[in-house]
C-alpha cells in the first residue's frame, strides 16, 4: 500500500510538481540564509519545518482524498486488509513520499560544506527534526484527507490546520501563565528550536510522535464514523 | 460491529491517556543530546541547580539586532533557559526597531541583557551562560549591596550627565543590584562605614588628606575592598595606599604608537588582559585615554596583571616636554595598566578569658592608571563597561558564581559573493526542480512510446481504445 502510494505520488504530474516547487524554494531559503556571511544552516531549516507542513498537506490529499473522488476508494475497502493497516500504509506512502523529497534537498547542505566549513551536529538533528516533523505532518493530513472527499477541502483543510498549530506557538509567546504553557507546548514551533540548535530533546522526539500517533487514531476514527 | 467500533473507541481513549502521560513526563524531565560541535547549548550543572531555585516569573529580555546570528544563538540559549525552568519567560527585542524599549530599560550597548524578578532588576553584559546564570544568581540572593564612592577630592559626580560625569556608571551600578552611596572621608571622623561592600576611588584630583589615607589602609588592612583608578595628570600620589599590597604608581604618560585610538598616542587602546581573573573576563580590549604606568610585585603571588599596553609603547615621565617620540629618559613598554590584588590571611582573635576565634580575612584592591575611562563619554567604548562592572562584582565577592560550561557557536565565515549566490541558486533552484521535471518527462514519453510500439502477436487497440486506457490509467 505505501509503495503503491509513493509511486502514485511521484510518477503523477501533480506530486512532481510539488516536488519540484518545494525543491526550488529550499534552494531560494538558503541563498537568503547565508546572506548573513555564516556557513550555518539553521536559518534554513527553520522555515523549511513550514514548507515541510505545506507539502505534506498536498501530498497527503492524495491518500483518500484522492482515492474517493476517483472512485477507487471502495475496491481499497474491499481488499483483504485490515483497518488499521490500510491507515498506516496510506501514511507511511505519504511519509515516503515526503521523505523522497527530504532527501533530494541534502544537496543544500552538500554545497554549503563544499564553500564553507558548517558545523555537521546541527545539520544532523535538523534533518531528525524534519523527518519527526514531516511524519507527523503527514499522519495529521492523511486524517483531514479521510475526513473528506473534496481534494481541495483536504488540502486546504490540512494546511489550514498545520499551520494554525505552528502559529499558535508564536502566538503563545504573547501571553503567559499555565494557557501560554499549554499552547506553546501544543505547537510544533517550539519543538523545532532544539533540532534547529543541534540538540536532540526527548520532549521534541516525543512531541512529535505523539502527534503522528493521534494522526493515526484520527484516520481510524474518522473511517470508522464514515463506515 | 457496535462492540469492534466499541473497542476501537476504548483503545483511542487509552492511547490519547498514555500519549499526555509521556507528553508530561518528557516535559517534566527533558534531558538532551548536544550534538553542535560547541556544545554551546549545553547548560552547566551548576546553572542547572541555580535554575532549580528560580520559583517565581523571571524575564530576560535580550537587546539583540534582530535577524542576525547572534539573535537565533541568543534564543536558543534563552530556550534552554526555559526549558529548564517553566518560569523563565524570554524575549529578543531589536533595540532599532523598538528605540523606546530601549530607552525604558536603559540601553545604552547591544547584547545587553535585562533580567527581572520580584521586582529586582539586574543586567548582563553578554547573552552568553556565564554572564546570564551570574545575573539570575544575583538576583536570587535578593539583596543589594552598597558600593560607597568617595568624594571630596575632585572625582567626578556620580549626578553628573556630561562627558566627564559618572551619571551613567551609577546606572550600571544600580542596574546590577548595587546601591551606590557617596561618602565623604575628608569630613567628620574618617572612617569607611560598614555598610560598605566596596570602596571606588574614582579619579581624586588633588591629593587624598593623611586622615583620609589613614581611614583607606584601615578598611584594607580589614579586609577591605578598594578601586583605585588614578593619572598622573590629577597630581595625586597613591602609593602609600598601594605599595603594602605589591602595586606601584609609576605615573608618567604612556603613549602606544601601535595601539591608539586615531593620531594620538596617548588615547591607548588595551588589547593584552593576560589574567585569569574574572575582572578580564569576556573583555577583549579597552579604551584609556591618557594613562599612566603601574609597577607590580609579580613575585607577590597576591598580584595580577589586567592590562598591559603593547611592546611598542612606552612611559613618558615628563609629558609636558611637548616631544611624544621615545627618547632618552622614556621607560619602554609593554606597560602595566591596571592590577589587582587579592591577599587572604588568617585571623585570630581574643574574644574573651580564654576564647579566641578565627577567621579569614580578604582584602581586594584594583588599581587603574587611567581616570577618565570610566567616565559617560567612554564608558560605552570598547570594553570599559563590562571591565567596570566585572572589577566591582569581583570586589565584592559576586564574581566567577557561575562556571560556564557552554560555548559560544564558533565563528564560521561563508562570504556569499554574487558568483557564489548564483551559483547556488542554479543548482538549488533551477538545476535540481529542472532534473526531477525532466525525469518526469523523460518516463512519460517512455512510456507513451511503449504504449505506442506494438507487441508480436497482439493486435494494435485503436486510437479510441488508446484513449480509453490512458484515460482510465
């Protein structure tokens, strides 16, 4: 299923073009990020977490979005798979396709440790980061993508959704008391800046698998309620 | 069916308890693994038990450039700061774009650190862990110590908002939870009141009265804190208050053709701070406009250097000669600026028939053959600052709290010229998206091709069968 998944994903003209759009503004974000004359990339992999979010909702509209608006979402029911299975195939297929893409932009850093000398621990968990982070973005976009059979309601519904939480955590640092501890907690904004440092925190690591975990229990509620 | 999507409902109501359980459990307890090659984010254990102590809102607000590396480094070590302690609450502020922000807290330099808590306010010099862990430590002890400047010779005022006045040094002071009290000894009885965590002897211009030299050596021989700082411009002579202690006023003028600031020699610029101690810490040079030399008993273990001129440099001893060449007469450098002195001894005393009791006593003395520097038209130059406010927190014991384990991220330099940004945006943006796309063409005439070519033994479908297929596809 997620093979499956992937390759409908990067063999459709729709998934190589967002493929590519994303390749080309990772390339745009390094060149305003070395402009301050360091050979450090953590100006780059900090907006890279949103474009990140962005394609991981348009990817993931393909998952059942997609499937239902072509019809063939019915004969994926009917197969011998379980539940379960079907939703972790369809967000492991997202996922890989996500990281495809992640791994085409190792070029950046590559250029930069040709001209300059960058330190390699935050290029490191950066890349953890994005990997946590993309999984994650796609379990919650595989649930949106369920949740409805309009592509564009899916794609727009999962990036509306992506990026309010990562928005909540900028907005939390205005307010104070236990509901900006909440919030900023919730948003995955304050869970990048350690990857960003080069730190690996379990409270990042965790945060992000829990959010791919309550993907995953929202796709199988979700299909559960539409069965 | 209705039991399945029961369970199923049981199962998501279990797995969304565990997932905050282990959620708050790694909120709680966050431990990490540094992988820079600094380790500049790794907080010491001694910040870690400080931070432990921090109960009530505390608020750093860092006066960065924003944008800048210095402003993410800054945030993310503030980050750490919070992630330790959940009432720590940080902020970058840019004081460029918010020049009235600034003006509120008094900033006068960038990097400078505002930290507030219960109503207490102190300032960092540096957004590094040492410099931030000592201002929280200060303000955690949550008293404010009395540095008593003395007047009655000509030193400048503390009110005084003009180029020679100190009105800014006693915002520095107040700023770092030291309450600055003048006290006059050449009046009444001269005597240092108790009160007093240090004594600072800024700039006398005319000579101190033998009373007030007397009441001096006293409090030093007590265990004393003094400052010192002195020209030979002001016609004083200290060394009756320094020589028991291995420092020397030599006067003269030192002129440093190597190191000055502009044309004038005189006006040295300090780059040789050889010490370990914390008075020169995080300073890289200093401005002294019209010094004069120390002498120091380095075979006094007591004693350190903090500033010395360059070889190149030399005394002066009679500056009023109008020639600034080295001549005959003229001491070769490199000269001794400013020193220290840290002497402990042990005490005993008779407190009664038969009851004696020690204890150790700590006499501190920083001397500074230069009286302007300090002054509001050179306080912000080159290091002046930190170097004043790191000598008065070394004389009254607040110095080294804190030792940093953390390094600043090293400086990497990638000058991006515009060959270079070309460059990378031919291949990052053009090149590499214009690979995969023509990857994706390439397979789909490929396969059209092979959709096209018939296979032996099959008949070719029509066009509208073709169609049908590629539609369906």
């Amino acid at each position: 299923m997620a093979r499956r998944d992937i390759r409908s994903i990067w063999l459709s003209a729709y998934g190589v073009g967002c493929g590519a759009g994303f390749l080309a503004l990772a390339g745009v974000l390094l060149v305003l990020d070395l402009r301050s004359d360091q050979a450090r990339l953590d100006g780059w992999f900090s907006p890279l977490f949103v474009v990140v979010a962005l394609l991981a909702a348009l990817f993931s509209v393909r998952s059942f979005a997609e499937e239902e608006r072509t019809g063939s979402l019915e004969i994926l029911t009917t197969m011998p798979l379980g539940r379960g299975q079907l939703v972790a195939g369809k967000i492991l297929g997202t996922s890989g396709a996500l990281m495809i893409a992640l791994a085409i932009t190792v070029v950046c850093p590559l250029m930069v440790a040709l001209v300059g000398n960058p330190d390699p621990g935050p290029i490191l968990t950066g890349y953890v980061g994005l990997v946590l982070a993309g999984v994650a973005f796609a379990s919650v976009g595989v649930a949106v993508s369920a949740a409805t059979g309009s592509f564009l309601v899916a794609a727009s519904g999962s990036s509306a959704i992506l990026l309010a939480l990562w928005f909540g955590g900028v907005l939390a640092r205005g307010l104070s008391g236990r509901l900006q501890t909440v919030l900023a907690y919730l948003s995955p904004y304050s869970h990048v800046t350690g990857f960003l440092r080069g730190t690996l925190a379990v409270a990042d690591v965790v945060y992000f698998l829990s959010l791919a975990v309550v993907g995953v229990l929202a796709t199988r509620l979700v299909l559960e309620a539409r069965r | 069916m209705r039991r399945s999507r029961r369970r199923l409902f049981l199962a998501a109501a279990l797995a969304g308890t565990a997932l905050i359980i282990g959620n708050v459990a790694a909120y709680a307890h966050n431990p990490q693994l540094d992988l820079s090659a600094e380790s500049s984010f790794s907080l010491s254990a001694q910040t870690t038990t400080l931070l432990t102590r921090v109960d009530h809102p505390l608020a750093i607000i860092a006066f960065l450039t924003a944008g800048g590396p210095e402003a993410a480094d800054a945030s993310y070590l503030l980050a750490r700061y919070q992630e330790l302690n959940h009432y720590i609450h940080w902020s970058v502020v840019d004081p460029d774009a918010n020049p009235g922000e600034a003006r509120r807290y008094g900033i006068s330099a960038y990097s400078t650190v505002v930290l507030s808590y219960q109503g207490r306010r102190v300032t960092s010099p540096d957004v590094q862990e040492g410099d931030i862990s000592t201002a929280i430590l200060r303000l955690l002890r949550g008293r404010t110590e009395t540095v008593c400047v003395l007047t009655g010779n000509g030193e400048p005022s503390l009110s005084d908002s003009g180029p020679n006045g100190l009105s800014d040094l006693s915002v520095l002071l107040s700023q770092n939870a030291f309450a600055p009290r003048t006290i006059d000894l050449t009046l009444g009885v001269a005597a240092v009141p108790p009160a007093c965590a240090a004594v600072l002897e800024l700039g006398p211009q005319q000579s101190l009265p033998a009373t007030e030299v007397a009441a001096l050596e006293s409090y030093l021989r007590g265990g004393g804190r003094l400052m010192v700082l002195t020209s030979s411009l002001s016609g004083t002579d200290p060394n009756p208050l320094l020589s028991p202690w291995g420092i020397g006023f030599v006067g003269g003028l030192v002129l440093d053709p190597a190191r000055s600031e502009g044309v004038d020699w005189s006006d040295v610029v300090v780059q040789d701070l050889p010490s370990l101690n914390p008075v020169d810490q995080g300073v890289s040079s200093l401005q002294f406009p019209a010094p004069s030399g120390l002498l120091v008993n380095t075979a006094q273990g007591s004693v350190s250097v903090l500033a010395s001129t360059s070889p190149q440099s030399y005394i002066d001893p009679n500056p009023q000669s109008g020639s600034v060449a080295f001549g005959p007469g003229d001491v070769p450098g490199p000269v001794v600026v400013a020193a220290a002195a840290d002497v402990s001894r042990v005490v005993t005393s008779t407190a009664g028939p038969g009851i004696t009791s020690t204890h150790v006593e700590r006499t501190r003395l920083v001397v500074v053959g230069c009286d302007t520097w300090m002054t509001n038209g050179f306080l912000d130059n080159l290091g002046n600052r930190r170097f004043f406010a790191n000598a008065v927190a070394w004389l009254t014991d607040q110095d080294s709290l804190v030792v940093a384990t953390s390094q600043p991220p090293g400086n990497r330099p990638l000058p991006l010229t515009p060959a270079l940004q070309f460059e990378l945006l031919g291949i990052t943006v053009f090149a590499v998206p214009g690979a995969l796309i023509s990857l994706a063409l390439l397979r789909a005439a490929v396969v059209r091709r092979q959709e096209k070519e018939p296979v032996p033994g099959r008949t070719r479908p029509s066009p509208n069968r073709r169609r049908r297929r590629r539609r369906r596809r």
